[in-house]
C-alpha cells in the first residue's frame, strides 16, 4: 500500500516538474477583450501605432500586442489568458499588471494602466467590457472609478 502511495507521488512530483500536469491546469484571464477609438480633438485618428502589454507576476510571463487603428480610429486586442496548476490550488493575491500605449506622430501617449487583482473575464470593470474612448489631448491621469490611469476612459 505504502509502495503504491509512493510511486504515485514521485510520479505527480515527476509530471509537474517536468510541465507534463497542463492539463490539470485552469485558464486565468490576464486581460480581457479591449476595444477603443483614438480622438484627437474628438476626431478619430487613423495609423495610430496601439501596444499593449501585461505582466502577470504569479508566474512573470510577459506579453506584448501590437495594433494600429483603422480610419475610423478604432482598435481592439483579444482576450488574453494563461494557464496554472499551482495558481489554481495555492492561496494568493493576483496582479496583472496591465498597459495600453499609443504612438503618433513621434510622440507617446499613456492610455491605460492598471494592475489586475483577479482572474475573472472582464474582471478589470467589474464584469462591464472594456471599451474605451482615449483622447490624445488629454492630460493622463488618475480615474479612481477604475482605478486606473491615462487618457482611456471606459465608456
């Protein structure tokens, strides 16, 4: 009985050290969809180079998308998730560190920023979808509502 305990834990430990345990794992969502339209004195912009990024520290995966907007200014990313076994089972406080920057015309814009305390889909507004109305001449700041900062307003 002890022989058969131990051959099967030395198998897991075997599995999960190796990566072989993925199907074990449960999907996280470290960014929801994003949809946006860029507006420079409230007309939208076309070309407008989109990036964004997350770090999801439980495991410090990094990720990296880019876009451009369309002529009538308007972008969208994906939703974005990761897996975890570990995550799944051990106690504590998720954070996705997210961003969204623009580039136009040699100059950078800080859009959205925010650090994700959860794995929920459309966790980041409190289960609303992430569409954001971002107004390039706009100074960036502080939108305690989201707890978020730059010039993307949710909308």
């Amino acid at each position: 009985m002890y022989r058969s305990l131990s051959c099967c834990a030395v198998l897991l430990i075997g599995l999960l050290t190796q990566g072989q345990a993925m199907g074990f794992s449960k999907t996280f969502y470290l960014f929801s969809e994003v949809e946006g339209t860029v507006l420079l004195n409230g007309q939208p912009v076309e070309g407008v180079e989109v990036e964004q990024d997350y770090l999801w520290h439980w495991k410090d995966v990094k990720g990296l998308n880019k876009t451009s907007t369309d002529s009538e200014g308007r972008f969208h990313f994906p939703v974005i998730t990761g897996k975890s076994l570990t995550a799944g089972f051990m106690p504590h406080e998720p954070v996705i560190t997210q961003n969204i920057r623009f580039r136009y015309q040699g100059k950078e814009y800080e859009g959205w920023y925010q650090s994700k305390r959860n794995y929920d889909n459309l966790g980041e507004l409190n289960g609303k979808p992430i569409r954001f109305k971002c107004e390039l001449t706009d100074t960036p700041g502080p939108h305690p509502e989201t707890k978020s900062y730059g010039i993307c307003v949710p909308f």
